[in-house]
C-alpha cells in the first residue's frame, strides 16, 4: 500500500511538471499561431516573401575564427541565378541565425571579447538542415532535363512561390490547431503499428495480461482498435462500432453501436466496420502502479492498427492518424527487420514526434541476437536519430508470447509506463514543441533570408538615390535656366530675321526706286530698249524685269532667315545636350531649312510642295512673293512713260512728294495749277506779273521783225527738246517704272486705314512668324524630352525612396520577427526540452 501510494505521489509530481510545461507550450503554440498569421498578413500586404534556399560551397572556404556557424550560398527559388554567401547558426537551441558575411563579420567583432566560447555552443554543421515545415517541392522534372527544377521554379513568379509559402503557413496554423487540442488532452493515446504478422495484437494482449485482440497466422486486425479503461463507460466492457460520417461522442448512442467483447473475433472476421474504429472498454483489475491503463493520475487508450503494408488505403489512414497520437510503439520483426513501408512510417514519426518507442518482437527466435540487434539499431540510428540516443529506455527486444514471464518484457513495461507517465514532457509534449521548435527555426530561416533581401534593396535603393537625386536637382535648378535661354533664343532668331528681311527689302525698293535691279548681283537683266514705237512694250519689260528682281530679294531674304533659324535649331540642340542629363534620348528630327515658306496640298492623290503666293500687303493691292506674275502688276500705265505728276512736284514742291500719295490725278493737277496761279505773296507768281509777261510776249511777237526770225527759233528749240525727250527715254523709264513701283509698295493706298501692313513690314512678318514657329517647334521637342526626364528621374526617385522605405520597414519587421520567436522559445520552454 505504501509503495502504491509512492508510486502514485511520484506520477503526481510528475504531472504537476507536465501541467506547468504544457500551459507554457500551449502559450507558445497560441504566440506561434499569432506569429503565423502576421506574417501571413505581411506577406499580402508589405512585402513578398521570398523562399531561400541553401547549398554547400562547392569551392572550399578557409575556415575563419570569426566565422561561427556555417558557411553557405543562399539563392532564391525564384532567382537561382542569384547567389550570395551568408553564414548560417544554429544554437542547442535549435534556433537559427542567418546573416551575410559582412553582418556576421561586424557582429562577431562586437561578441568575440565577451562571448569566447559561442564556437563551442553550436550544433555541428552535419546537424545544420534546411527548412523542415516550410519545405516546398520545387524538384519538378527529370534532373537534367529541360523539366527540371532549375528551368521550371525560374518560371514561377515571385508572387507564386510566396503563394505556396503562405499555403504552408496556413497548414502550420492548422497543425498547431491539433496541437493544442492534443496538448491540452489529459489523456494520452499510445498507437501500436508495425508490419503485417510482427506481433502488434500479440503484444498488446501482453500488455493488456488479457487475450483480448485476436491473434492468428493471419492478419487478424482489420481496423483501428482503441482500448479504453471502462471507467470512462460507466464500469462496463463492451465494444462500440464507430459509425460511419458521425463524430463519436460516448453519451451519443446514435453515434456508435453496442457489441459485447466476445463478438471481437466475429466482429474482426465477419462485419464491415464502417469507419474502421472500435472502442474497447476493459478493466484493468491490476494495481494503480501496474496498470497501463488506470493510472489514477492519467487516462490512456491503446490502439491497435493495421499493418502498415496491409493495403494502401489502411497506411494512409495510419499516416494520418499518427499526428493525433501522443505515443507511437512500433513493433518489428525480429526476423524482418524494417520493411521499406516501415522504414517510411519511421522515419515519418520520427520527424514529427522525434521520439519512438520501439518494440523488436520476435527475439527470442533469433540465433545471432547481436548481429540482429546491432543492425536494427543502425537502421533506427538513420531513421530516428533522436530514439537511438535513448534506446536503452525506447528501444526493446522482446518475445511477446511470454508475457510476463520474461524479465526483459516487464523491463519494457515499465519503460513504457514511465515514458507515457512520468516522462509525459517527452512522450506527449515533446511532438508539439519538436513542431514548434522547427516551425519557429523554419520562420528564422526564412526571415533571415528576407531581411538579407531586405538590407540588399537598401543597399540598392540608396546607390539608386545617390545617382538620381543630384540628377533631379539639377534638373530642377536648371529647368527655368533652359525655358528662359530658350525664350531669349526664339524671340533672338525671329527679332533676327525680321531685321534682316526689313533691310534687305528696304535696300532693294530703294535701288528699284533708282531704276536698278532690286539684287546687286542677281540674274535678272534689263531689257534694252526697243525704240520709240514699241515704247508700251519696253514699259512693261522694264516693270516685269524689276518686279522679278523684287521676288529675288524677296528670296534671299528668306534664304537669311534659314541660315539664322538653322543656327537657331543648333543652339537649341546644344542646350539640350547641356540640360539633358546622360542615357536621355536626343531629338533624331532632322531640320530640313529647304521646307520653310512652303505648304504641302494633297492634289490628285499626290503630295506636292506649292511655295505660297499669297502674301497680302498694302490692304487691296494684295502685293506679294510672284509679283512678276501678276498681270496687274506687269500692266504698263501713261505715267510710266512720262510722270508728270512727280515733275510736277518736284518743280512746284521743292522736290518733296507729299507723303501718302502714290499718284495725282488729272483733277488734282488742274487744281494744284489753279491753287498756284492764285497764291499771292511771298515766293509764289503772282497773277499781275505772269499777265505782264504775257503782254511784253504779246508785244514782242506783234512786231514784224520779230516774227521773222522767232519761227526758225521757236522750230529748233521745239526740234532739240524733241531729240533729248526721245534720247533720255531709255533712262527716264526705268526710273520713273522703279519710283512708281517702289512708290505702291512702301504707301497705303487712298482711304485705306493704318492697319494695312505696308510690303516690307508684311515680309518681316511672314519671315518671323516661320522662323519662330520653326524655333518653337525645336524648343517645344527640347521642353517635352526635358520634361519627360525630369518626370522619369522624379519617378526614379520616389521608387527608390518607396523601396528604401518598404526595404527598412521590412528588415526592421523581420528582425522583430526573430525577437519574437526568441521569446516565444523562451515562454514555451523549449530550450529546458531540448
């Protein structure tokens, strides 16, 4: 009695440890979860993760004191072309640091003086392993193949493979859902499994001191068996067939069917269970201290399984169910060893509960036990590194058939009892912080990686900023700079040319106005003159002959305006190669001088260049380009033979002409004749002498004398005028066509307004108005390049700013990422369990 109750104070203080350690795990899968889903948000919403990998150097690495941890090549599934060196640590913690060369370089120099011994503390590179929940099957393909991992995951975009990623968060928050319910369970399942015929209904009869499970040649155990103390069944022993599509519940009889223990065998035979479950209630009529299923501090459930290579459908069953299970006691043949689905279910257990029982049944058959035994372990060794540490308490060779006669069977017994009682910490909570543990080394790992990633793009974002700031702030600087020369520019080339239009075509009028070609050394030639008789058509010629000369210098007045707008374009383009920052396309607009002053018409289909022959000048005179074209112009008139009103002027006006006249006509002279005969005083002639003088002629002439000799006088001097009119012709009409000619162009004509632009300002104007528009064109080309440079290197900026800010935002959050998973290792206990 005393040593019962010894016993029981034991289980009790170990299950006092066992509540303290599991609220702590608890409260570290709940932080976890929260973890998770955090991540998962930052995944979506900041910053897409990137899935690292990790290779071995191919190249050897000389080892560096400095260097704790391991060196490795960190690449990205997304980008494997991308490699860059980090060095990886993981302490007896099993809590990972990743960092570049050079973060761990500083690092270690700020550690090296006050931790001597980190080195020491760190798990052996043999034991540094890739991500253990997060690990994504990117291999698809054939090695080698065009299907291969490395050309297909390349094609993956980044957002894909972040996709998976979260999927896997989604199942870890999923997993550690089960987790907690299984943690916070306070009973203890314990599966046993193995190969067809090992042993498993055999041992569990064993275990049970009953011949409970069917036991044959055969397979016996079709279905999953789960034996419960009855207790738990108000005291009584029965079977209860789980239902199909129904979640058993005890105090639900619609959820089960009622069977009596003797019907096992029938039931094992015979019946289809429907969801391959059975309840077995049982009592355990053994002391609380033998009992393996009435412990008094603990409820546990044996269930026996299916063999593993039963059928298909029966192992992934079993797979599945393993994760509900506290404990797995696996069963082997002595005389097979593992089978390769026992080496797959092994290995299976062993990454997600670290620790399993093993039971080698069947030894005592065996003639070479130590060959037998050293082989099963090594082959435990590679599939469950963990339960090799402690075989001498998890790794059995026994002989189910004799029970409890054999001392290494109640050796195993109480092996297990303390494994699933006392040491409840490492067979019931072990699996969920061994989950925990690599699911919070996995979330280093990854971001590790990130904020390697991270610094990388601030590292680029900065260098992007270093370049295009300045660039933006000249830009900037030099922006009004360029529109206001651009300006000066445009009104210098149009102010230039219109100057230059005007005293051209000034020169001309005047050399026109003295009977002379408009262009000094123009092709145009004067007509000679014909003769007193053809003196109409030598009046016309004369007109034809300067008018064309006028429409030369007309052109070469244009042609002076293209060499100033050519100059122009080109200190347009030699501003912009002063403005435009580098890797900035120049204008490839080629400036064709030739095409200025002209207008392009379509006419039948065709494209044709018609130089334009409109100009209005001088209102309705419509003076223009072509003037020696126009029948109007050319049409001689009575005053280009003989100008009268100008002579008149010219001895009456002091030799002024009245300004704003172009010509007199008849009524005008008459009256100018009759204003003049009648002004008295001064300098005018007056009417009493003009009548004297006419009386002395009259007298003179009535004298007979007189008028003998006055008719030869009188005939030669009409004779001589006669001869010099007719000589000084060919001279006097060029003059008097070019005065009158210039005489048109340079005054408005009667009862016309002010407005009307005279022929020398409407030239200037057409010649500036093309030269600027030519200019604003070249201007405008520059402005809009400049512009959208300037838009571009703005854009540049606050990308790089954006990703500068995203990239310290996220290193910032990653490295708060590993805090917390330090903290939660730290709440959950997990380095007191390692």
């Amino acid at each position: 009695m005393v040593a019962t109750e010894e016993v029981t104070g034991s289980l009790r203080g170990a299950q006092e440890a066992y509540v303290e350690q599991k609220d702590r795990l608890v409260s570290g899968l709940s932080a976890t979860k929260s973890l998770l889903s955090d991540i998962r948000i930052f995944n979506k919403d900041s910053w897409t993760i990137r899935y690292p990998k990790l290779r071995t150097k191919s190249e050897a690495v000389e080892p560096t004191p400095k260097h704790r941890g391991v060196r490795r090549s960190l690449s990205f599934a997304d980008d494997p072309s991308s490699e860059t060196d980090v060095i990886l640590e993981r302490s007896l913690t099993h809590s990972i640091t990743l960092a570049s060369i050079a973060d761990a370089q500083e690092n270690d120099a700020d550690e090296s003086s006050s931790d001597p011994d980190a080195c020491e503390r760190l798990i052996p590179e043999s034991e540094v392993s890739d991500f253990q929940v997060f690990r994504l099957d990117l291999n698809l393909g054939t090695p080698g193949s065009s299907a291969a991992a490395g050309a297909l995951v390349s094609q993956l975009e980044k957002v894909s493979i972040a996709n998976l990623v979260d999927e896997r968060m989604v199942a870890s928050s999923q997993h550690i859902d089960k987790l907690r319910i299984r943690v916070e369970d306070t009973s203890s399942k314990v599966l046993v499994t193995g190969d067809l015929n090992a042993g498993k209904s055999t041992f569990v009869n064993a275990l049970l001191r009953r011949a409970v499970m069917p036991v044959d040649q055969q397979p016996c155990t079709t279905a999953f068996c789960e034996v419960h103390d009855f207790a738990e069944n108000n005291n009584v022993e029965e079977v209860h067939i789980v239902k199909d599509a129904v979640t058993y519940r005890i105090d639900d009889e619609s959820t089960y069917k009622r069977a009596s223990l003797s019907d096992l065998d029938t039931i094992m035979d015979g019946e289809e269970i429907p969801r391959g479950i059975l309840k077995l209630y049982l009592n355990d009529t053994r002391p609380l201290n033998q009992s393996l299923l009435n412990s008094g501090v603990v409820d546990i459930s044996l269930i026996d399984a299916p063999g593993l290579n039963r059928d298909s459908i029966k192992t992934t069953a079993l797979f599945a169910r393993q994760q509900e299970i506290d404990v797995v006691v696996f069963v082997v043949s002595a005389e097979n060893h593992l089978t390769e689905s026992a080496r797959n279910f092994l290995k299976n257990a062993s990454n997600e509960k670290a620790y399993v029982f093993v039971v080698v049944n069947k030894f005592d058959q065996i003639k070479n036990k130590e060959k037998c035994r050293r082989m099963v372990l090594e082959q435990i060794k590679e599939l469950s590194p963990r339960t090799y540490e402690d075989a001498n308490d998890l790794v059995h060779f026994v002989d189910s058939l004799a029970g409890k006669d054999d001392p290494s069977f109640e050796d195993l017994e109480d092996s297990l009892r303390s494994f699933v009682l006392v040491k409840r910490s490492k067979s019931k909570l072990n699996p969920a912080s061994t989950y925990l543990s690599n699911l919070l080394s996995d979330i280093e790992l990854l971001v590790g990686a990130n904020a390697i990633v991270a610094q990388a793009e601030i590292v680029r974002a900065k260098g992007d900023l270093d370049a295009a700031r300045p660039v933006l702030e000249r830009m900037k600087t030099s922006r009004e700079v360029l529109e206001e020369a651009l300006e000066a520019m445009e009104e210098h080339g149009a102010h230039s040319a219109s100057s230059k239009t005007q005293r051209m075509l000034t020169d001309a009028l005047d050399r026109i106005g003295e009977g002379l070609p408009g262009v000094e050394l123009s092709s145009v030639q004067m007509p000679s003159y014909p003769g007193l008789l053809n003196l109409w058509d030598y009046a016309r010629d004369v007109r034809k002959a300067l008018l064309t000369s006028i429409d030369v210098a007309v052109k070469l007045a244009e042609d002076e305006a293209r060499i100033i707008t050519t100059a122009g374009v080109q200190q347009v383009l030699a501003l912009g190669e002063e403005h435009l920052p580098p890797g900035v396309e120049r204008s490839r607009r080629v400036f064709m001088p030739e095409a200025m002053f002209s207008t392009r018409r379509a006419r039948d289909g065709k494209r044709k260049i018609r130089r334009n022959s409109t100009v209005v000048a001088g209102g309705t005179l419509g003076l223009g380009i072509g003037l020696a074209t126009r029948p109007e112009m050319i049409q001689p008139a009575f005053f280009d033979l003989l100008d009268a009103p100008h002579h008149f002027w010219v001895y009456f006006g002091d030799g002024k002409e009245e300004k704003g006249e172009s010509a007199l006509s008849a009524l005008g002279i008459v009256s100018v004749g009759i204003g003049a005969i009648t002004m008295v005083g001064g300098q005018a002639v007056g009417a009493r002498a003009f009548i004297e003088g006419a009386v002395r002629i009259v007298d003179v002439f009535s004298n007979e004398n007189t008028r003998v000799w006055a008719a030869p006088v009188l005939g030669a001097v009409v004779i001589g005028a006669a001869t010099y009119f007719v000589l000084e012709l060919p001279n006097s009409i060029p003059r008097t066509v070019g005065r009158r000619i210039r005489q048109s162009l340079t005054k408005s004509p009667a009862g016309q307004g002010p407005r009307d632009e005279l022929f020398i300002d409407a030239h200037a104007s057409r010649v500036a108005r093309e030269t600027r528009k030519v200019l604003r064109l070249a201007s405008w080309d520059l402005k809009e390049r400049f512009r959208v440079a300037m838009d571009e290197r703005s854009r540049e900026v606050r990308g790089s700013e954006d990703m500068e800010r995203r990239a310290i935002r996220a290193k910032e959050w990653f490295t708060e990422v590993g805090q917390r998973t330090a903290e939660i290792r730290e709440e959950a206990g997990l380095a007191s369990m390692s």
